[in-house]
C-alpha cells in the first residue's frame, strides 16, 4: 500500500485542479502572496491602453491612431501650397528613374529633396527656366514652370517669354513700340511639370484649361524649394514625373485664356525641344 500524501498536499493538489492551472501560471510576489499572472498581464495591458490614451495615440473606441508630427514643421508644411491630386491631365507625362536625371545616391550619402532639387536646377537654369514655382505633393514636391510660347517642334518660340502689350496702352517708348510690332505668332504655349515622389501618381480624366493653370502657377512658391520639404529624407523609390501641359489657341482665339490642351507631342520631342535631353532623358 502507497504512504498517504500529507493532507496538506492533498488540501493544495485539490485547490490547483479545481482552478485548472499549474505552477507556471503563478508568480510569488512579495510577502510571500500568490498572483495569477493572468491577472498581472491584465493590468500591464490596462495601464498601456491608459497610457496610449493620455498620450493621444488612441480614440475613445481604444482605435490605435498615428503618432503625431512634430507640431512645427506639420505648421509649416501647411504654409505651402499643394500640387492637386489627381494631377490634371497632362498632354503627355513620362516616369524617370532619378539616375536616368543624373542624381544618384553615394556610400553613406543622406539624399535628401533638397539634394535633387540642386541636381536639377543647372539643367533647368541653361534651358533658361530661371522662375520657378514650387508645392508639397503626397511622398515629395513638385514643380512648375513658367508658361512659355512654341513651335510646333516643341523649341521656343522667338516671343517665348512675351507677356503682351495692349497697344491702347502703348507709352511711347521704343522698345513698347518693338514688342507690339514683333511678338510673333506663336499660337502654341507650355507648362513643364516635375514632380518627384515615391508614390504613383494618377491623373484628372477631365483636361484643364488654361486659366486655371496660370492660376495654379502664380499660387506657387517662388524662388526655392522650402526648408520644410527640402530637408527631408529621399525614399529609394523615389522617381521623376516629367508632366507637359501643352495648349494651342483657336484660330478665332484672341487671348492666351483661350487655348486648349492638346496632346500634340511625347515627353522626350519636348524635353529635346526646351533644351532638357540630356541630361533628362527616358530610361
């Protein structure tokens, strides 16, 4: 016959079947009390949820939301007018790799969108592209040209940066005489768009007119690439947009407001015609 087990042992054994756990599921505390773990972790999980919630990472449905941006530059980055998405509808578009523009990555080198900013601004400046507008696109930025007057071969035309002289307004001047007398005839003009991101980028299905992205242009910053953007990392997919906008005026047109996109020419005639490829060439 088998020695009986103490009634202690016996009294414990019974305790620890009827609540089905084992000695895993059980930590001494201090003074020698007893706690189910099950219950410590429910504790730990509730002073993390209340914690979250005081930190405002989590909604009152206990949703986990987006750690906030630092207040300052999601200020500033707001200051800074947005490229529309979806773009409108452009004549003709091409995605470049960033290398195919010249810009590549070194060793150790932290590429920002600055960085590339300044790889193509000597490009853009020997094509003359000297007034430059600039906005915050999802994943990047984006740029605008100034609008500028063709051929049909897509190269300036010789009134390229003409603005227009109301002759009723004519000062008497020489040269006012000169620019009304000879600012050609070029019935076809241009806006050259460069967005680059790591994202897709989709297009409007209806075709923008001209007005509007004269307005577009005038809304945006002039002169540099903010700080806000330009000090921010590049992403390894980062990709170029080349966007053309170009629009041909009517032959019963009388102002530039009038024209209308037309989808005459593919990106690389253009970026041949304004002088851009190379170094901007398709991959």
């Amino acid at each position: 016959m088998l020695p009986r087990c103490p009634r202690s042992l016996r009294k414990n054994d019974e305790v620890a079947t009827a609540r089905s756990i084992d000695d895993s599921q059980i930590k001494p505390m201090s003074g020698g009390q007893m706690v189910d773990v099950d219950t410590v972790s429910k504790r730990r999980r509730l002073l993390a949820l209340l914690g979250l919630f005081l930190s405002g990472c989590l909604d009152k449905t206990g949703m986990r939301q987006t750690p906030p941006e630092d207040a300052t530059q999601t200020g500033l980055l707001k200051d800074v007018p947005s490229f529309p998405t979806p773009v409108p509808l452009p004549s003709t578009f091409a995605a470049l790799s960033l290398q195919s523009a010249g810009i590549t990555r070194t060793a150790g080198d932290k590429l920002t969108l600055g960085a590339i900013d300044e790889a193509l601004k000597p490009c853009l400046n020997r094509a003359q592209y000297g007034e430059r507008r600039y906005f915050s696109f999802p994943g990047g930025y984006a740029m605008l040209t100034q609008f500028e007057r063709i051929e049909k071969d897509c190269k300036p035309s010789v009134d390229r940066w003409y603005k227009g002289v109301d002759p009723n307004d004519f000062d008497g001047t020489f040269l006012t005489y000169l620019r009304i007398m000879f600012k050609g005839n070029s019935r076809r003009s241009r806006f050259m768009t460069f967005v680059v991101t790591d994202q897709d980028v989709f297009t409007a299905k209806e075709a923008p007119k001209f007005a509007e992205f004269a307005a577009l242009f005038k809304n945006g910053v002039l002169g540099a690439l903010p700080n806000v953007l330009a000090m921010r990392s590049a992403t390894p997919g980062m990709r170029l947009f080349v966007l053309v906008y170009e629009f041909e005026l009517p032959a019963d047109a009388k102002s530039e407001e009038e024209g209308k996109l037309v989808p005459h020419a593919d990106v690389q005639i253009h970026l041949l015609g304004a002088s851009l490829s190379p170094p901007l060439k398709l991959a």
